[in-house]
C-alpha cells in the first residue's frame, strides 16, 4: 500500500502462548502483555467454589487473556482476577453454593452485589465481573438478567470530575518542569561525558576518568560494578554510589512519569496512553516549521478499551506555531520547550536513548530501576506511576487533600483541565468533548452563560436603538416659536426643516421625515419608496412630534385589537414590530397627555389607519 507497511506474518509453526499451561482441567492461568512480554500468572486452585465452577471461572479469565479480547495490560487482566475471586467469594457464602455452573441463580449474583456497601465500588465490581461473563452461554438466564440487565449504581456527585484552578495548575506544572530540567541538565551531561571518554578526551589523569569508565562498564553491561553483597565497589562508592551513576545515563521512575504527565498536559490524551508511546516515530513533513526544525511527529498508540479492531491510532504530536515559539523563545528558551509537546517528547526520545541501547527495549520511557533482580527483563521498566510522583513531590493522594493546601493528583483531573484550555477533541469526537468534557465543566458553563449574556444585551440595544424614533419634546417646540435656530441645532436639523415639521408639511403617516430624499432605502436624490407602516417607524430620519400623538395612539389600540383576531404567527411576522416602536414613543409622554391626545382622536386618523392597515399608502 501506499504510505504504509506490508503486514507481517508470525514465522512458520509459530502458535500464541499458552494460556492454560494444566489444560482446561487446570486452575492456572498466564496472561502475556504484548507491549513488554511481561507474565501475569492467576493461581485459582484456592477458589472456594466447587470444581466444577472453578473450572468455568478459569476458562472465562483465560478466554480474557486471549489475543483477541480487549484486555492488552496486566493491570486491566489483575482486575479480571480480583473480579473472579469476590464472585467465588460471594458463592461460597450462600446457602447451598452452586455445584455446577448451571445451578448459579439471581439470588447468587444479588448475593455478590450485597458485598459491597459503597455504591461506587459496587458499581466498578459488578461492570468488572460483567466484562469476565460476557457471552457466557453456560450462565442461566435468570442470572443473566440479574447480572446485565439491572441498573448499576449512579455515581455520587462527589466523584464529579473538575478542573484544576489556576493556581493549583501551575503549582503542578512548576513541579514537572523542574524534576524533567534537572533530569536534562543530568543526562546529557553524563551523555556527553561519555562520549568524551571514547573519543580520548579524558585520559588517566582526568578527575572525571573513573566516573567515565563506570559509564563505559554501564553502557556495555547494563550494570555496575558490585560486591558480593549487591553494593557498588569501593570506585563506584567514590563516584557517588550505584543510584548516583546510573542516574547520569538513565532516568528515574519518577522523572520518567514527570515527562509522561507533562506531555499528557500538553496533548489532553490519557496517561495510561501516553506511557505506552514507542520512542520510534513518523515524521511525514521531512525539515519544517523554517528553520530545519520538524513540525510534528506521528506516533503510533493504543488504546486497548477500545477493542482489538479500533485500538490503534496514530497521534499528531506537534510543535508549537512559528508566530507563538518565537514568543515563547524570546525571554527564555526552556518556554518554548514546556510549550511544545514535540520538542518535549524529542526530549525524552532523546534522553532514554542510553537506556534503550542497553535494555534493547523501544519505549520512549524506558528506565533502570535500581533493584538488583534476578531477571535481567526486571531491571528495565516503562511503567509511569503517578502516586509515587506525587508522593516523593509532597503531594496528597486524591482523596487526602485538602482546601488551601497542594492539590490531590488525578489524572482525570489533568485530562479535563487540558482540554478545558484547548477546546478540542484529542482522541475523541468532537460530540463527546462538548457533551461529556465540557458539559460537566462549571467554568466552561460560567463562560458560556455570560457570553451568551452578553451576546443578547449587545443584540437587545442594537434593537432598542434601531427600534427608538427620536421624538421631539414639547418644551422643544415651544423654544422654536422664540428661538428657531437653538431649537433646531438642539434637534440636529436645519432650521428650515425644522419649521415645516411644525407645520406638518413632512407628515408622513404617525411620524415626519427630516428628509424624504435622503433615505436609507433609496438611492440619493430619489423619492423614499419605503411603507409607512413598516420603514418609517425603524428609520433614522423618523421624528415624532407632540401633534402624532392621536394618530400613534390609535395605531397603537389598532394593531392590539388585530392581535386578537389574527392567526398569531401572521400577526408576529406583520405588526409585532411596529406595535413595539410605537410602545417606545408612547413611553416618552405622561399620563395626561395620552389622555389629551386620545381625545383628540378623529374620524380622519381611523381612516389613515384603515388606509396603512390595508396597504393602499405603499407605493410598492
């Protein structure tokens, strides 16, 4: 194919392990993980269950461990087991136990829910002995029902996953930054040390030689040197002692899971995900980003939940936009380098490079653990763990902490701040990002609420303005009749203008117009075509003078009254409008004067209304 790789065929007799080394008669059971090779061996000989029921439980637990099941990690295969072991539990305890698995009922499964007294670890229990009895043809149906068919336990509303607070987020990544930039500053200098030693750089008389040769003897073997009793030899005890020098060439579990949270802060993915990333990766755009710098690193990850088909994805890990690194660069390099999750993965890639050499594993988070262990596979290690690096770092387990001081480590905590800050899907739909992340986010729905706040004040004065005629005040017209121009340069009109609306020569229907061939809806010099009814109570030139008030009213009463005899969207779509923009002029009267005016009403005005009621004003 194009752009990809031939798939690879297992070698000739080559079979899967064996999962079931005593048969299907046997009570033991080996899961292999596939990432690392590692075996997870479940002993259920002591299962307190019959025979015959201890023989279907190990089956179940070793159609989980098969290739072809969702279960790709030994901690996920751990959980099957402990599942495994309650039900057994639970069925030695009820009265008679179950001698076959044909004789389990829904009593036996309610039995095994009643051990659990917290709703949460109910509901994780029984989702996890669900996923073991899936598609059990040997469980009856009325234990199937109790089983899959009732409801689990809601989850409390204590377990809501929130966002870190600002402060509580830097105090995290401040943490991160300084364990990876001591971990750097360390293993490149040891790297480079090293590199000296072989080059001859550093001869017999150097301070630094025996520390170099240790580094040497590291590199090539893997180990120290050590006595009999597993301690490091008086050279290695002079050059700081076993866990100072392995440490110039390898990472520390702690460092190594500092990097894998620092990167999950930086993408938003999952750090069970990101733990796993293989340090070899794609880089589609050759030399980029302008200064023969790549732009982003295609790596391959998986997420086995998903199941054996969809488990595999290839994540774009990026760097940082031209316009934003040199920002970032400006004032500090190390910015750019907390900012960018691929110069930060590089980073990594590069400074577990020693450590791959050695153990010939390809992780990106490879490690030497400092145990002298027997197997030689034990000695090297990518497993992040995320409460010893918030224990050594002096931070509380989630449960333990408390207001005020360093917040608890939750990952899911991590996760759904970083996409708080990002705002897009990572691994997911953009559906599941706005309706499961976001949704439950109280400072995305804070934001939301006073933007669309705000949105709809700024759309209720962009109407109010538009809707408000400029009416002209009694006490206006009266300083006409004295002064002509104060009056007109208080209302913004030529004088002129100002006195032929006093005598109604501007009329138009309910309002006067400041200039008929100057209007919005026509062409400059040309007639105004525009309805009376419709344009000139929304039009700039609009003025409403004391002598409209009859008229208004009775358009006012009018169009009320049709409200009540017209099919309500058509009387929305025809006079909602206009009956809003004669509200706002009536508003600027008192009470008296509408009485005054309504008893100025005459035949005249109803005829008027009549006439712009049935459109015989329009010119169009």
């Amino acid at each position: 194919m194009r752009g990809g790789r031939r798939a690879s065929l297992p070698p000739s007799g080559w079979s899967p392990p064996d999962r079931l080394p005593g048969g299907v008669s046997g009570a033991v059971v080996l899961f292999h993980e596939e990432s690392t090779g590692r075996t997870v061996r479940f002993d259920g000989s002591d299962l307190p269950v019959s025979e015959p029921v201890r023989n279907w439980l190990v089956r179940r637990l070793a159609e989980r461990a098969g290739a072809r099941s969702g279960v790709k990690r030994a901690p996920s295969f751990r959980s099957s087991c402990q599942a495994v072991r309650d039900f057994a539990r639970a069925l030695a305890q009820c009265e008679p136990p179950p001698d076959r698995p044909a004789d389990i009922t829904a009593e036996h499964i309610r039995v095994f829910k009643s051990r659990f007294e917290d709703p949460q670890t109910r509901r994780n229990c029984v989702a996890r002995l669900r996923i073991v009895l899936r598609g059990c043809p040997e469980l009856p149906e009325a234990a199937r029902r109790e089983l899959f068919e009732t409801r689990l336990p809601v989850k409390q509303t204590s377990e809501q996953i929130t966002a870190y607070s600002e402060v509580e987020w830097q105090q995290i990544t401040t943490a991160l930054r300084r364990d990876i930039r001591l971990c750097r500053d360390r293993v490149r200098a040891g790297i480079r040390l090293l590199e000296r030693f072989r080059s001859g750089e550093v001869g017999e008389g150097d301070p630094d030689a025996e520390l170099a040769h240790l580094l040497d003897v590291f590199m090539q073997t893997g180990d120290l040197p050590r006595r009999s009793d597993g301690g490091g030899t008086p050279a290695v005890q002079r050059c700081g002692g076993v866990t100072t020098v392995m440490r110039m060439l390898t990472l520390s579990q702690q460092e190594a899971t500092a990097f894998a949270l620092l990167l999950s802060v930086l993408t938003a993915e999952n750090i069970g995900t990101v733990g796993k990333w293989p340090a070899l990766h794609q880089r589609p755009d050759g030399v980029g980003g302008g200064g023969g710098e790549t732009t982003v690193a295609l790596v391959e990850q998986r997420k086995p939940r998903r199941g054996p088909d969809r488990e595999h994805r290839v994540a774009a890990v990026e760097n940082l936009p031209m316009s934003l690194r040199a920002a970032l660069e400006r004032p500090a390099q190390d910015e750019a380098l907390f900012h960018s999750p691929l110069r930060l993965y590089e980073l990594l890639v590069e400074l577990t490079a020693p450590a791959r050499l050695i153990s010939g594993l390809t992780g990106a988070f490879v490690y030497r653990r400092l145990a002298n262990a027997v197997k030689s596979n034990a000695l090297w290690s990518d497993e992040v763990r995320v409460e010893r690096w918030a224990r050594s770092r002096s931070f509380p387990t989630v449960n333990r902490a408390e207001e005020g001081g360093p917040p608890g480590i939750d990952v899911r905590r991590i996760r759904q701040t970083a996409l708080e800050i990002q705002r897009r899907p990572v691994s997911h739909t953009a559906r599941t990002l706005r309706d499961h992340y976001l949704r439950r986010s109280q400072t995305v729905r804070d934001q939301s609420q006073h933007l669309v706040a705000e949105v709809l004040q700024d759309e209720v004065a962009k109407a109010r303005v538009t809707a408000e005629v400029v009416v002209l005040p009694s006490r206006l017209l009266a300083l006409a009749t004295e002064d002509l121009s104060a009056a007109a340069a208080e209302a913004g009109v030529p004088p002129e203008t100002l006195r032929s609306m006093l005598t109604a020569e501007r009329d138009t229907a309910v309002v006067a117009c400041r200039d008929h061939r100057d209007s919005p809806h026509a062409p400059a010099g040309e007639a105004c075509p525009a309805s009376f009814l419709h344009s000139c109570l929304n039009c700039p030139n609009a003025r409403a003078l004391p002598h409209h008030l009859p008229v208004q009213i009775a358009l006012h009463d009018r169009l009320k009254a049709l409200r009540l005899n017209l099919d309500p969207q058509v009387w929305e779509a025809r006079y909602a409008t206009p009956l809003a923009r004669l509200h706002d002029i009536l508003g600027h009267y008192s009470a008296a004067e509408h009485t005054h005016a309504r008893a100025s009403i005459t035949d005249q005005h109803h005829a008027l209304i009549t006439s712009l009621l049935d459109g015989r004003t329009d010119l169009r």
